[in-house]
C-alpha cells in the first residue's frame, strides 16, 4: 500500500515516513498542500495522512482537489484541535472513508486507522480479493507430478504477453 504523508511539520512527517515504512509500506512525505498534491499527482497514494492547518493549501483544500481524481482515496486528518474542524469532519466522515488523528498520536492509534481504512476501501488499497488471487494462480503438473503454484502475470487488457 502507498502512503502519502503531508504535513508542515518536517520532523513529524519524517517520523510518519519511517515508521510507516518500517510497517512495510511504500511511503512519500510533502510539506504542504501545495507540494502534496503535486506528490499525490505522481505517486498516486492509497491513503493520504495530512495536517489540517498548513500554510499554501491546508488539508482540507488538499483533499478537495485529490478527490477530483480519486474520490475514494482512505484519508486520514492529523490535527492537535480537531474539535475546531468538527462541523467539516463530520460531513468529511460521512461522505467519504475517513479518520482522525489528534496530535500527539500513537504508533498504536495511527496503525489501528490505517487498518481500518485498508479493511473498509476499495480493492485498491486492501489488493485483490481472494478470488482473485486465486484465479492468478495456476497449478501447473511437473513430470514428478509435483504440484507447484505459478504466479503468471496479467495486465489489464487479459494475460500479459512474454
């Protein structure tokens, strides 16, 4: 999965980023909206971790325009007020698959929401279903009659050619 991680802050983002890609995902951090949207444009993130009050574009502004391209992208809003941002966060949560970070956060508590997002977004982020999966997989019979699982690769117009 790919996260992209904005916030003004340079420290708390480089802490995100590594600890995100600690757990294994493919991370990239911008410093503000402005430059977070340019990131989202070419890394094309699953999931967006953003502050909310930030100079150039805040958060808010940030999602409203990635949701021009992907409106289903998981969102998570870090703030250290979020009480201040309620009457928008609740509309946010109703439209769209969104959480809630008040700073300071844990490890334990961006994790959990990140999980969420994952169980609850479309296949994009969570990967393929299981049926899916399966039907990339062939069993292919050896001459010792071995049964070995094969990954064969598809593209989007059907099998990919060789």
């Amino acid at each position: 999965m790919k996260i992209l991680v904005v916030d003004d802050n340079r420290s708390l983002a480089s802490v995100l980023q590594m600890m995100l890609e600690d757990e294994g995902y493919e991370v990239k951090a911008a410093r503000d909206g402005r430059d977070g949207y340019s990131a989202y444009l070419s890394f094309k993130p699953d999931v967006v971790i953003t502050d909310i009050q930030m100079p150039e574009r805040n958060g808010m502004e940030l999602m409203e325009y990635i949701r021009i391209h992907n409106p289903t992208v998981g969102t998570i809003y870090m703030s250290g007020n979020l009480r201040q941002y309620r009457s928008f966060l609740e509309e946010e949560r109703q439209k769209f698959q969104v959480g809630l970070l008040e700073k300071p956060f844990s490890r334990v508590e961006l994790m959990g929401l990140i999980s969420k997002l994952a169980a609850a977004s479309p296949k994009s982020i969570r990967g393929e279903d299981k049926e899916v999966q399966e039907d990339r997989k062939k069993v292919v019979n050896v001459e010792d009659q071995e049964q070995v699982d094969v990954d064969f690769p598809f593209s989007a117009g059907g099998m990919a050619s060789a």
